[in-house]
C-alpha cells in the first residue's frame, strides 16, 4: 500500500518495529548477563534444599571414603579461648582402621606460642611430656630462634617423633567436654568401614547447602542430618552441629563443628595417603 505523503516540515514518526526489535535484544542481552552470573556464582541461584537421591549417595560415601583413604593427614583448626583471642593448630596422621591419630599441636595468642606432641583415639588424650628446658632459659619464655630438634610442627614430624617416644613418657587422659577435645573426638570418629544407606540418610533431614572450591577443587557443602524442626527464622544449619565439604565422588574435604554459638573447630582432610602409619608407643603400658 502507498504511504501518503509526508507534510513539509512534519518529522517522521519512528519505527515501531525497529523499537520493539531494539527492547528484545535488549533484554535478552540482559537476561544473558544474568545467566552468566548465576553461572559464575557456582549455585545457580539455587537456596539451600533437603539432598536429593544423589546429594545423599555423595554423603553416604562420605564416611567410608575417608575409612579408605587412612592413613591420612588431618589439619584441625579451632580459636583458642571463649573471646575468640588465638588459636589452636593441631596437625596430624589419623589412621581411621584403628581410630588413633598422633599430631603436633600449637597454641598462640598475645602472649604466648606453646608446642607439644599429642595421641589420641576413641577413650581419650595422650599428650607427650616436654623436654627439659635448655640450663639458663627462662620457663614459658618463647624465643625467635628456631624450633630445637625435639620440638615438631608438621604431621610427619609428629610420626617420627611419636615413634622415639616410650610409654612412660605419654600422659594419658580421658575426654573432656573442652572444644579441643570434642574436636579431637570427632577427627577419629567421623569415617566407617562401609557407605551408610543413602535412603536413610535422607530421610533424617540433611540440607544441601551451597557449593564451594577448595584448593582449586569443587566441593558440595552439607549441613549434618537435623535433630529436629527448626523455627523458620532460623538459618539453614542453625540446628545442625556439623557441616560437610563432599566433592562428586564422595570424598570428604572438611568438616566443621559448632563448638558454641559462632565459634566452630575446622577439620581438613588430605585424601592422600601417607606411607607412615600411627605408632603404638602412646597406647603401649609403661
């Protein structure tokens, strides 16, 4: 059809289809952008939700993934006092088919850095008693000289120098209700010598939480499987003592514990084995 003419001096009226193709592309650029950034964020926007089938075959081989991967090296972090002031480091083998684990511990705050060797297992503590201090030093004084031969920082130190050490010179002890020591407890209690039933795992009320990388690795973050209801204003994991890191195959990363309210102990594990294993000494009788 023929377009009347146009009045001289009258603008021309825009394209409403050139308009309308202008908005689409628009929002699609927009809505791109945003799938995008879902894409980066790793969760998809996706809110914590009870596991599905195959979050909970991932949880229920977390336990017997860490039973195979022993022995292994375990990092446990948690702070040092009520306040939060310092920290506690305790670095160790655990081997999970006998439920002992031997580390080295650190202790720092404002004013001091203690360490020590310790063994636990399932009844309690066995911490080694410290060398003599050196003629002339000072009792409780650090210094910035490095650490004597005796002393140890590292997991592998710990092995060896556990394995020196004679019965008598362990001190044992049984559990307390200390953080330090609940978070010890948990570090020999946490693997099984078989895959729990996935079923009824999710059936207790376990939630998946979101997803993370460590260490350039991606983990599916679990809360523990809940006691009870919780009032909904309530965070995710409020009610749930423990949270675990799982990668695709069932491998157990970290675990975390609430201690208290905002105070939780760190506990990583290293899926490689190590060739040392426990050394008996700590359980031995004097």
């Amino acid at each position: 059809m023929l377009q009347p003419p146009r009045e001289p001096g009258k603008p021309r009226e825009p394209r409403k289809k050139v308009w309308v193709t202008a908005v689409a592309a628009t929002t699609a650029l927009a809505g791109a952008l945003t799938a995008l950034l879902l894409l980066l964020s790793g969760n998809h926007g996706v809110s914590p939700h009870p596991v599905s089938a195959d979050e909970a075959e991932r949880m229920a081989l977390a336990r017997f993934r860490a039973y195979e991967a022993s022995p292994a090296e375990v990092t446990v972090r948690l702070p040092a006092a009520e306040t939060g002031d310092g920290t506690i480091t305790v670095r160790a083998v655990v081997d999970h088919h006998l439920h002992r684990a031997v580390g080295a511990y650190e202790i720092v705050d404002d004013t001091r850095t203690v360490q020590g060797l310790l063994a636990w297992d399932l009844e309690g503590i066995a911490v080694a008693r410290p060398p003599a201090p050196a003629p002339g030093a000072e009792p409780g004084r650090t210094t910035a000289r490095p650490p004597a031969p005796d002393i140890v920082t590292t997991a592998a130190q710990a092995v060896r120098r556990a394995g020196t050490l004679k019965p008598e010179e362990w001190t044992r002890r049984p559990y307390s209700t200390a953080p330090l020591d609940r978070a010890l407890r948990l570090v020999v209690s946490v693997a099984a010598d078989r895959p729990d039933n996935a079923a009824l795992l999710a059936r207790s009320g376990p939630l998946w939480l979101r997803d993370e990388r460590l260490d350039g690795h991606g983990y599916g973050v679990f809360s523990d499987p809940r006691p009870g209801p919780s009032p909904a204003s309530a965070s995710p994991a409020d009610d749930s003592t423990l949270t675990y890191w799982i990668d695709t195959d069932g491998n157990l990363r970290r675990v975390t514990a609430r201690m208290s309210p905002g105070r939780y102990a760190t506990v990583d594990f290293v899926a490689t084995r190590v060739r040392t294993g426990v050394p008996g000494a700590p359980w031995l009788k004097g």
